[in-house]
C-alpha cells in the first residue's frame, strides 16, 4: 500500500493523503475529476451497469462511505463540489481513485455548452474557472490509480472505459433498445414517443371498401400499401433516417428510443410503417419491439 502526498488545496496549509494502491479486493470507488471531463456520463454508465452510485458525496463522509464493507462495486463522486471540505480530507483509506480529465480548451468548450454552474465561478469564466479548478484538485489528480484522458472519446467511449476500471468484466445492460409503434392521431398523440412519424401522406386503404374493416396486420391491407411506389420509398428513407439517429443515440449513451407512426386511425398505414421500420431496424442489429396502441379500436363504421 502507497500513499500520495500533495500540499494544501486551494491555499490551505494541509495535506491531502489518499490511498492508491487499495487491496485487490478492494471494490469502493471515488470518481472525481475536472468539471466537464464527464463525470456526469460515467456516472450515468455505472448507474446503468447496476453499480450503486452517489454523486457529490461531501467529502467528510468519504471516510465512512469507504468504511461500509461490500462484495460488489460501489462509487462515490467527489469533487471541487465540496469546495473547502477538501481542505480537511487528509486519508482515506480502503479506496481507489479514478480521475477524468480533458485538455484545458476542451473544458472551456465544453463548459460554455453547459447550463450547470461551475463549482469554481467565483475565480471567472471559462480558463480563469477551469484553472482554479486544477489547482483545488490537483492533489486528487496526483493520488488517483488511474486518470483517465476523455477528451478523444465518446461518450460511449467514456462508459466502456470507466466500466472496465470499476468493473472490470461486468457488463452494461444491453445497448439501444427501440420501440416502434403505431397510433390513430385522432385519439390522441403518442407523448412518450421521441420520434413521431406521419403516414397520413400515403394512400388511405380505409376508402378502399374491401380493405376498411381489415388492419395493417392482415395482408391484403399490407399488400395495398406496399403497392405503391410512395408507400415503398417512405419506408426506405424513414428505415434510413431511424437507423442514423439510432447509432447517433447510441453513441451518447442512450439505452431506449421510442419511435411512434401515425395515421388517421391507426389501424392500416401506421401499422404497416410500423412493422416494416420496425423489421428493417431489427435486421441492422437493433433490439426492438413493435406495439400497435388503436388497431384494435371498433371499425369506425
């Protein structure tokens, strides 16, 4: 077991001690780091894996954060959030330090993008904050085990990698899981949806007299629609468009997307979009499950 020594945080005489090297059996955390290094993301990773989090733990509870005996992994973030409360953290022990930290004009960047107050507002805006920021926490930087560089990675990036430090082995919950349903815009929108696409523009099989009493889920009404050349390039550019959006949100660490087709009614055009986005999605590599809200609404004649 070694111990980092570094002087006094933000002008305080004191030292702060942390443990580095904590027994291999070891499974309490503390994540820290620069504001906008993306503690937020890791956080957000770990809480996803099932691994039980506090975010902005003062630091005088560290010591007995770290005290609580555990099989499984466990994390704590602190950092200049504690502002003073630092100053008095001199050991902790039973702990492993993970630090993430970006190049000064990547914070800055990312910092002005941001709505949350930074810890160190008081020192000035963008460098002058970042830079007192260093110097509250650079003994933490100097105790962590390991430090990790986030400014080249995605946030998909980030939550591998802090996944693989904390937990090494233990796997997230699955990725991207998408939702595709149909619904009758008549009855209503589909508020939780994050995508709504509308169908009403392609040919209604509801004038079609033979087809009006049948849904989307019966062939002869899937065989009207496909029919046509509009109905056929609708479903190429929206299977298109949703395959994008779903490797973007996969990407920023987005676990569901719940895309909703409408039509009038919701019982013919949005259920074929719905089942043929769907199967096109399904067949790029996504999990998805389809769900038709109105199909089952009485024939509105």
């Amino acid at each position: 077991m070694t111990a980092a020594v570094g002087p006094g945080i933000a002008g305080h005489p004191g030292t702060l001690r942390m443990v580095s090297r904590a027994d291999a059996e070891t499974t309490t955390w503390v994540l820290t780091g620069m504001s906008g290094a993306g503690k937020s993301t890791a956080l957000r990773a770990l809480e996803a894996a099932g691994i039980p989090c506090i975010d902005n733990l003062p630091a005088p509870l560290l010591e007995a954060f770290t005290a609580v005996p555990r099989t499984e992994p466990a994390v704590a973030v602190v950092d200049a959030r504690s502002g003073a409360a630092l100053a008095d953290l001199e050991k902790v022990s039973g702990a492993r330090v993970v630090f993430l930290d970006a190049p000064d004009a990547v914070l800055v960047r990312r910092l002005a993008d941001s709505s949350r107050p930074h810890p160190c507002a008081a020192a000035g805006a963008g460098q002058a904050a970042v830079s007192a920021e260093r110097a509250m926490i650079s003994a933490l930087r100097a105790a962590a085990d390991v430090v990790v560089d986030t400014g080249p990675l995605s946030d998909a990036q980030l939550a591998e990698r802090v996944l693989e430090v904390v937990a090494p082995g233990q796997a997230a919950r699955p990725g991207l899981h998408c939702t595709v349903s149909s619904f009758g815009f008549k009855y209503g929108p589909q508020i939780e949806a994050d995508w709504v696409i509308d169908s009403r523009i392609l040919p209604n099989p509801f004038w079609q007299a033979a087809l009006r009493p049948l849904t989307g889920l019966d062939d002869p009404v899937r065989d009207f629609l496909l029919g046509h050349e509009e109905s056929r390039d609708f479903i190429d550019r929206t299977s298109e468009l949703l395959g994008w959006v779903a490797s973007a949100a996969e990407d920023r660490g987005r676990r569901a997307l719940h895309v909703a087709v409408g039509c009038t009614g919701g019982r013919h055009r949005s259920v074929v979009i719905a089942v043929e986005v769907a199967a096109r999605l399904s067949a790029a590599g996504l999990a998805v499950d389809v769900r038709h809200r109105d199909v089952n609404r009485p024939d509105p004649r």
